[in-house]
C-alpha cells in the first residue's frame, strides 16, 4: 500500500512541476487545478514531514527514558 501511495505522489508531483514549468516557459498563466493541486501536494509534504518528526522525536525520547 505503501508503495502504491509513493507512487501516486511522485507522478503527481511531477505532473504539476512539469505543468508548471511549460506554462512559465510558454508565457501562460496556471489553471486554478494546477495551483490548488500545487498547494494540496506542498501542504501534505509538510503535515507529513512535522508528523515524522514528531514521531522520531518521541522514539528518540521514549529510548533515551527507558536506557
């Protein structure tokens, strides 16, 4: 399942990057889609890097507690 998510988000990621950068490149302005698909992706990337630091950081202090 992993796996399936992984690669869903990178061929999205790469759709909007690449979108995006034939529109800067053609002179075009973005699709409200692409902008808000844009968001959501750099919106999860974040959520899900504070929640997995969150979640080394509370290992890294139930060893140091246990030790």
């Amino acid at each position: 399942m992993l796996e399936f998510a992984t690669l869903t988000y990178g061929m999205l990621a790469s759709f909007v990057v690449a979108s995006a950068s034939r529109n800067r490149r053609e002179a075009r302005t973005d699709p409200l889609i692409l902008t808000v698909f844009a968001w959501v992706l750099l919106s999860f990337s974040g959520a899900t890097g504070a929640m997995l630091l969150g979640y080394a950081a509370l290992r890294a202090a139930g060893a140091a507690g246990a030790a």
